[in-house]
C-alpha cells in the first residue's frame, strides 16, 4: 500500500475545508466543493465529491477525474453518489482494485435497478470468486434487489459461502420461485447458523402469505 492509499490523518485544515464545503452547499454555492475535489487531502476530496452529487452538480468531468483518483476513500464516495446518479459509470468501479470501492459499487448497482447483461454478468463473477466477503455478500444483495432471472444461479451457489453470505444469499431469493428456490430454503431451515435459518423461516413464511 503506498503513502497516497493509507488512511489520511485527521487535521484542522482538512477539517475546516470540508466544513466550509458543506456550508457553502446549504447555500446553494458549489464553488468550493468543485475548488475542492482535486484538494491534496482525500478526506477533502471525497466530501466534495459527495456534496456536488448530492446537489446535482458533479459533472462529467469531475466523475472522470474521481474515477482515476489514487485514493479508495474518492472512489468509495463516487461509487455511493453512484446509486443515484446513472450518469457515473458504476460497472467501473464494480472492478477496482479496492475491496471496499467494490462492495459500494455492489450496493449502487442494485439501487440503480440497471439489469443490463453486464451488470449481471460482473455482479455474479464478484458474487462467486471475489476474495473479499463483504464483497460478495454485497454483490449478492444487488443480484436479489434486482431480481433478474440470469442471477439466480449465482445467489443458489452463494447459499453454499460463509454464513453471512449464505444469511445474504437466502435474503436474495425472495424475487424467484422454482424448485432451485424451494431447495435451497429447504436446506437454509438446517443451515448450522441461526441466522441463515431465521432468514430461510421468515422468506418461507412470506411465499406461504
């Protein structure tokens, strides 16, 4: 991990930009967040990004430079601003090179509600091969929010990961119905973890209502 990618210090500088971003904001001035974005602080930076998606004023050039940002914290927030701003290429940051920049952008693509080819196909491939847990327990929920019949395959397989994965997985198939689904639950009511089990006898529950 190189100097630019560990976690920035906490300073009355960058404590005191970011406070001046978000007040310029509520009144309706994005100067400084735009000043800002490009600050050689990435608390700074990811504040302003955050502020000018949040207030319709993140522009095309802005999302560029964000997407090419050395630090994972930038990019985590643009991935966030994602969710509500189809205009930021999410499926990009769906393969950063940072876990939690993916588990993020998992999230965005199951509340943008996109279910075009790649969206699944990039989804499933972190669902089921991703080294990071969390990442695949993300891409797992966005599969089940999106509710795409070419995603179940994946969510049937993630049943079988660790338990908070398999909890997210059985959560997943409350869109689908079929065999597969019925099976899966049926094997979830014994899974060795409570929670997994809880999640199958609720899901159960509410396709017997």
């Amino acid at each position: 991990m190189n100097l630019e990618e560990e976690s920035p210090k906490f300073t009355r500088s960058s404590i005191d930009k970011r406070q001046r971003v978000i007040e310029s904001a509520r009144k309706g001035d994005f100067s400084l967040a735009k000043k800002f974005s490009t600050d050689s602080d990435p608390r700074v930076r990811s504040t302003s990004i955050s502020v000018l998606s949040e207030n319709l004023a993140l522009d095309d050039d802005l999302i560029a430079i964000a997407l090419l940002d050395p630090h994972p914290m930038v990019r985590s927030s643009l991935a966030r601003a994602a969710a509500t701003n189809i205009s930021i290429p999410v499926l990009h940051l769906l393969d950063d090179v940072d876990a939690s920049v993916v588990e993020v952008a998992c999230w965005a693509v199951g509340e943008q509600g996109e279910t075009h080819d790649l969206a699944i196909e990039i989804l499933s491939r972190i669902a089921l091969d991703h080294d990071d847990a969390l990442c695949r327990e993300s891409a797992v929920a966005s599969l089940g929010a999106l509710g795409d019949l070419r995603g179940l395959k994946s969510i049937l397989q993630a049943t079988r990961d660790i338990a908070t994965v398999r909890r997210r997985a059985v959560i997943a198939l409350a869109p689908f119905e079929g065999e597969a689904v019925t099976d899966a639950l049926e094997t979830a009511l014994s899974d060795r973890d409570w929670q997994v089990r809880q999640a199958a006898e609720d899901l159960s529950q509410f396709f017997k209502e």
